[in-house]
C-alpha cells in the first residue's frame, strides 16, 4: 500500500462510455459511504491503481463518487507495481 499522503490524481485507464451501465445502476444504488467503504485498501475489490494514478480496479466506483462531487484523488489505495518482462 502506498502512502496516502503523496497520492497523484486518480486517472481512468478506459474512456468513461466504455463503463457498464447495468454496473453502474446497480453501485448507484449504493450511498456514498458504502461506495467509499468498499474502496478501503487490503480487501477484495479495493481501489488498486498503478503508481501513476492509472486506476486498475473501482473504475465505476471512482466514477459514481465523482459525480457525487467526492475527492475521490486523496483515497488511499493499494498500489500495483506494474511487472517487467524479461
């Protein structure tokens, strides 16, 4: 996990057209702090991105929270180091 306090700002690997729309209706569901809740780094499904910012896993999440106006770039994450190839 990284620091949270030297976090850079969240950015999307994908376009937000390319998100589900049935996922995103059902997290929508959801109240912000369940949405948050589920983002807390060292669970299944936590907010993981690379060390960049690039989002790897809370893609729709990130994208409900920003619509509901939530800082969203100070979240803690588990950073994933990208691997290198031989």
């Amino acid at each position: 996990m990284a620091d949270s306090t030297q976090f850079p700002p969240l950015r999307s690997l994908h376009p937000d057209s390319s998100l589900n729309a049935a996922k995103l209706a059902t997290m929508d569901r959801l109240s912000t702090q369940e949405l948050l809740a589920s983002l807390i780094p060292g669970q299944v499904g936590c907010l993981k991105t690379r060390r960049d910012g690039t989002i790897l896993d809370g893609h729709h999440r990130i994208f409900l929270l920003r619509r509901r106006d939530t800082d969203v770039d100070a979240l803690p994450r588990d950073v994933i180091e990208k691997e290198q190839k031989d």
